[in-house]
C-alpha cells in the first residue's frame, strides 16, 4: 500500500513539474505577442502620400443628366496634397452624343435641355474624412494606403464654338450665362433636339475614394452631385458625375 502512495506522489510531481516547464515554454513577452497579433497588418503599407510634391492623375467619367443625351469625358488632373486637403485642377474633354430617342425628339418641335460638348475647367478641394491600410488577403496583391474624401468644386464650361476668337474663352471667363451671340454659335454645332443650357459655370459636391501604394501608383473613384451655378433656364436644375482615375504620385 504505501509503495502504491508513493508511485502515485511521484507520478503527480512529475506530472506537476511538466505542466510547470510546459508553462514555462509557453511564457511570452508581450511586445512578441503585439508582433504576432498584428504581423499580418505589419506588412509595408503606409503612404505618405501628404508629402508628395503632386499627384498628376488620368480620369474618365460620364454625365449622367436628366435627359436623353449621353455624354462622355476623358482629361488629365493635378493634385497638390497638404496635410489638411488636397487641391485639384483638371482639365476634361466632354463629348456629348445623340440618342436614338434623342433622334426622335429632334423631329418634333420639342427640346431637351443639355450641354453641347466642351472643355471643362474643374478647380476643387478634397478634404479626407476617412484613412486606414488595406491589406489584401492575398500576399501577391500589394498593401495600400485609402482614404475617402469630401469633394466641392467649380466646373467651367468652355465652348469653343460659341466664340470666334478662342481668347475670348477667358475674356468673357467671369461672366455666368453664355450671352445670346454666344448661344446662338453654339446652337448650330448642338443636335437639333437640344435647348443649351446658359449657365457658364457650374457647382459639384461629392465623395472621391483612394488607393494609394508605395511604388506611387494611385487610383480613385468620385460620385459628384452637380448643378448649374447660374442660369435662367432651370429646366436641368442637376445631374451626376461618375469619374475613374488611375496616376502616379512623384
């Protein structure tokens, strides 16, 4: 009987003793537990993206207008980042075409009001909202930086058409509404279904989101609300903007 007692201590102790050693093992000090925990986010991702001298960035986007016609735009755009806001200038070629509903319409006596194509001037400012790393659950895609932005911005209309001399493009720059010599140019460039809208101006708000990666590469895409700044005609009082981008940051 006690020889029986003393195996069973014995094999307790030793039971004991291994569970202390396992224990032991299993101790871990805490910063290479934060490096486990969060290994996978540790991957190079960070941009900083603030503290490039510009962003030059290739969009294309459409118009989507509350009307028949379809207009399209391709254009190049220059980004000034700072710590607080990003400020932009594009420059865009708008092309806007007939439907065939448009066709129709344009048998009839009737119009729709749109705008004819054109050059567009669009000058704004992105303020982020909302900044974090993406790392994709794929190792072969690389990490990025994103951020979604608040955009406002002013989108002047240049239409060459509408003026003989195109210096006057920028000397009648800070008048609101094409004048009535002006739309009468533009009207026989315009589909025939088409009333121009006069407004020479016009206000855009909306949200743009980015990706940027360290080799410089960037994307972004932004949903715009528009609207005339001015113009006696409110018969298109809004329209949507969806643009793509892809560029390089210097």
């Amino acid at each position: 009987m006690k020889c029986r007692i003393f195996v069973l201590l014995v094999f307790m102790v030793s039971s004991v003793a291994r569970s202390e050693t396992a224990a032991a093992d299993r101790k871990v000090p805490l910063e290479s537990l934060i490096d486990r925990s969060i290994a996978y986010v540790k991957r190079p991702s960070i941009v900083e993206w603030r503290k490039r001298p510009f962003i030059l960035n290739i969009e294309l986007g459409q118009f989507i207008e509350y009307n028949n016609f379809e207009s399209s735009y391709g254009g190049i755009a220059l980004r000034l980042p700072s710590d607080s806001f990003v400020v932009k200038s594009t420059l865009v070629d708008v092309k806007t075409y007939e439907s065939e509903a448009s066709r129709q319409i344009g048998k009839t006596p009737f119009q729709q009001t749109g705008r004819p194509s054109r050059l567009e001037w669009q000058n704004g400012i992105e303020v982020p909202i909302l900044e974090g790393i993406g790392n994709p659950m794929v190792s072969w895609v690389p990490a990025s930086q994103f951020v979604l932005s608040s955009v406002a911005q002013v989108n002047s209309h240049l239409y060459s058409n509408a003026v003989e001399d195109p210096v006057e493009l920028f000397t009648r720059f800070h008048r609101l509404n094409l004048s009535d010599d002006e739309l009468r140019r533009l009207q026989e460039h315009a589909p025939p279904s088409m009333r121009i809208l006069r407004s020479r101006h016009s206000l855009g708000f909306g949200l743009q989101w980015d990706n940027y990666y360290r080799s410089g590469i960037n994307w972004n895409t932004r949903f715009l609300y528009e609207m005339p700044m001015a113009s006696p005609d409110r018969k298109l009082k809004a329209w949507y903007s969806l643009t793509l981008g892809v560029g390089y940051a210097s």
